[in-house]
C-alpha cells in the first residue's frame, strides 16, 4: 500500500494515549482560563484503530462522547440544522427572525466531552471549508460546544490508496497532528485484555507483518475474522470453514498463512498459564522442546518468539498475582538450553521495564544473572 502523506510525529497506541491525555488535559486547563484548547487530529490507515481509541478513551475517563462523520454530509445545511421561525413578541410585526435547530448529535450538556470528527478527509471541500469555524472557535453560526468539551478529528493518508480531499495549510494549522502506526505488542495486549481468541494473537504474534501486509487486511479485518472462529474448536477439523471466513475478510496470501499456521499446529503452543502454573516445569520444557526442535530441522524460532511474547505480556498484567511457583517457573524458563539469547535477553529487558516491583524480584535471581551474563560474553 502507498505510504501517503501524513502530519505529526508517527506514534503507537500507548504513545498516541499519553499524548492524548496531556493534550485534553491542557486544552481544558486552557478554557477554565477563557481561552481555546487545540483540537487533535490523528492520521493513519483504514482499520488500525484510531476511531476506537478515542471511544476508549472517553469510556474509561467517563466523559460524555459525540460522533459525526462529515462525508455524510451533502451541504452546510446538514451542520447548521433546520432553520425555523422565531417569534419572540407574537405581536410586533417584523420582529421575527429566523434560527436553526441544531441536529440531534450536537452535544448540548457541558462536558468533559469529546467530539469525533471521524474521517474528516472524506467529506467535500466545501464541507472541510466550513469546518474551519467549528475547528478555530468550537462554534458554527448556529451552535456551539458546551463547555469541556474538546474536538478530534481521524484522517487517512493523502495519496492514491484513499479518497480524500487534500487540507490546505489554513486547515491544517488549525489543529496538532499525530500519526498512528501498528505496534503489535500494543495490539496483542489490547486484545488478549479484550478477549480476541489467543489463537488469534498467537498468529499475529508470530507473522506481525502480516497485520499490514495487505489492502483488505488490517487490525480490524483481522479482529472481525477471528470472532467468526472463535467457537471453531478445533480448526484444524474445520479447514474448509476456516477457509470461507478468512476469504472473506482478508487478502488471499494471508489466508493461506493462517492455514498453513493451522496445519503446522502453532495454535497449539503452550499458554503463559501453562508454563506459570505447571506444578511440573520439566513437562513445560519438554513440550516447548518438541515445539521448536525438530529432527535434522531447524530451530522455530517463530515459535519461540510468539512463546516469549504471549508470556512476557502477560507476565506484565497489572492485576496478575505472582506466587512463588509462578517465580520459579519463570526462573527455569529463562535457564531453558533451547532458548536463543537474543530471545532470552530481549525478554528480560522487556520484563526489567514493568514497572512491577515483584517481577524485578523474581528477575533478580541469581541463576538468572548468571545465564545473563554468560550471554554478554
């Protein structure tokens, strides 16, 4: 796909969060002051989930939400509202004078609030041209935003793949930008928190590039594909089933990914669960073993890798209680002869900036330093 044009820094999801959070933070500090916040608009491709993190974020801090999507819209008039008639003496002649009724997504209660501007590229020129009010004053002629509340608008990229009306300078400036690209260890986190079949994330995991390798296929495409075969158990029994629904939201040369995924048995790795709770760790190993080692093959580092990935994520869940046979696991999968050290040294980094106390503890045995520090050498 065409890279396109782009405006502001290029961010992941958690990045594009903090910045988020102090930019609304700033902007409401701004209008108890009198003065106006800066509306945000966040640029990127179809399906990467720009729309749903500014939902999110309205959710989790309880703020109120408005959504409009400007290429609906034929005319101002649609931003306006109606007109009608105001009679304010109904016995002064002339004294009438014509008002609108703004339309039913205006917010009208004061915020904290956000208003979305989804898409905003894909509506008319004309359309973007009487934005630029709303976009500079938080009002149109007819209507304006109540207090607390803040503007967001989402855009694609301006090039070939997209078909979107160019902003001029004057629009552009009217507004801080941020472009979001994919991170899938931001993703895998989002959507084992959200309940995406780990079958799912496992594959993703393991062919990241897979994410953004196509037209049709995207984190979106894929979310939708992998609730369609949620309840397919097991897959392998349900190929030709597979097949239709991968088909049907995604490009072909992925879809025979994820089969050869299916027939190649990775959606049978261990689970973090698994290999955390073993009362055993000797079976995790030698089932990890067999995994990734095969006769006169290769080592399947993708299956190593998608391992480390699956446990280090959700090593580092906030609400996960470590006991001590979670500590010791840990400490036998690190000392695992099979594991490459730039895996084993990338997971211990990864796992050395949680900001979890008790996962640096465990991190500080001994057995592990040592290993560690072997691998330097």
């Amino acid at each position: 796909m065409e890279q396109g044009i782009t405006y502001g820094s290029q961010v992941t999801s958690a990045q594009l969060c903090q910045t988020l959070e102090h930019t609304f933070m700033r902007n409401l500090q701004l209008q108890s002051e009198g003065k106006q916040g800066t509306p945000v608009c966040i640029w990127g491709t179809h399906g990467i989930g720009k729309t749903m993190i500014i939902q999110e974020f309205a959710r989790s801090h309880h703020w109120q939400f408005a959504y409009c999507a400007p290429a609906q819209f034929e005319e101002m008039g649609d931003f306006h509202g109606l007109p009608h008639l105001v009679d304010p003496t109904h016995e002064k002649h002339g004294a009438q004078y014509t008002s609108f009724a703004p339309p039913e997504w205006v917010p009208k209660q004061e915020g904290p609030g956000i208003l979305l501007l989804d898409d905003i590229n894909r509506a008319d020129d004309r359309i973007l041209r009487g934005l630029m009010q709303l976009l500079q004053n938080s009002e149109m002629v007819s209507w304006a935003l109540p207090r607390k509340w803040q503007i967001v608008a989402t855009a694609n990229p301006e090039c070939g793949d997209y078909s979107v009306t160019p902003m001029d300078n004057a629009m552009l400036t009217r507004m801080l930008h941020l472009t979001l690209r994919f991170d899938v260890h931001s993703w895998a986190n989002w959507a084992l928190s959200s309940g995406v079949d780990p079958r799912g994330v496992e594959f993703v995991l393991t062919y990241p590039e897979m994410m953004t390798s196509g037209k049709r296929t995207t984190p979106r495409t894929l979310v939708q594909f992998f609730e369609q075969i949620q309840t397919i158990d097991p897959l392998k029994e349900h190929m030709e089933l597979v097949r239709i629904l991968a088909e049907s939201a995604l490009d072909e040369h992925i879809t025979g990914c994820f089969l050869s995924f299916i027939q190649d048995d990775l959606e049978h790795l261990l689970m973090p669960e698994e290999i955390l709770e073993s009362p055993s760790f000797n079976d995790c190993e030698q089932r990890l073993n067999h995994l990734v080692q095969k006769k006169d093959g290769p080592l399947r580092l993708d299956r190593l890798g998608t391992v480390c990935s699956r446990l280090a994520m959700y090593l580092k869940q906030k609400d996960l209680r470590l006991n001590t046979l979670h500590a010791s696991n840990l400490v036998q999968f690190f000392l695992m002869p099979f594991l490459p050290n730039d895996l084993r040294m990338s997971m211990y980094q990864e796992l050395l900036q949680s900001d979890r106390d008790e996962l640096k503890e465990i991190l500080r045995d001994k057995k592990i330093a040592k290993v560690m520090l072997s691998a330097l050498k």
